[in-house]
C-alpha cells in the first residue's frame, strides 16, 4: 500500500478514540455512519462539479477529499482502503464484462 494510504489509515485508526472536541475525524466518527455518508456524497458532487468546470488543481483538491472521506467511511465500517485495494488488484486483468459477469445475482 501507498505510504501515505498506510499512514492515513492508521491515524484513522487512532481517532477512533480521541476527543470530538478537538479532532474532526473523531467527531465524523460519533456523528455515526449516516453523517459520513452525507460527508462522502457532499464531496462526490464536489469533485464532478471539479471535474467538469476543468481545473486540475480544484479536481485534485475534491478528490483528495472524497478520497479522505471514503477512508473514514470504510474505517467505520472496519475495512480499510487495503480491502479496496485487494479488490481491485482480483480484478485486474479482467474485462469489464467478465467481471460483472462473475458477481452473485441478488
């Protein structure tokens, strides 16, 4: 894993039992899963919206911080983005086609 993925994770990890009060992935935390989600789909929109007007310095930027947010999301959920990671490293070398075509029916 990247090294600023891995270092990312672990202070995630570590904010799990700080204080609200003064750190703000703490107080994502307590809020619980739904206010992530609505931080996660703030940060999407803003990083279409980036994509789209075209600068790559306002896209990067966005995309730091879904990225960011999407590591708290996961962390929540007791994953981490290494699950990500080995999820897409199975899929490699797999068309698109074969892939969706490999996942369970509902």
């Amino acid at each position: 894993m990247n090294d600023i993925i891995q270092r990312l994770t672990e202070l995630l990890e570590s904010r799990k039992d700080a204080d609200p009060q003064t750190s703000y992935v703490a107080r994502l935390y307590s809020k619980g899963m739904n206010s992530i989600l609505k931080k996660v789909g703030e940060e999407a929109a803003e990083t279409i919206i980036a994509a789209k007007d075209g600068s790559k310095e306002d896209l990067i930027y966005e995309t730091a911080d879904l990225w960011f947010h999407t590591m708290v999301m996961l962390s929540q959920a007791g994953l981490s983005a290494q699950d990500v990671l080995d999820e897409l490293a199975r899929r490699e070398g797999l068309s698109g086609i074969a892939e969706k075509a490999s996942r369970p029916k509902d």
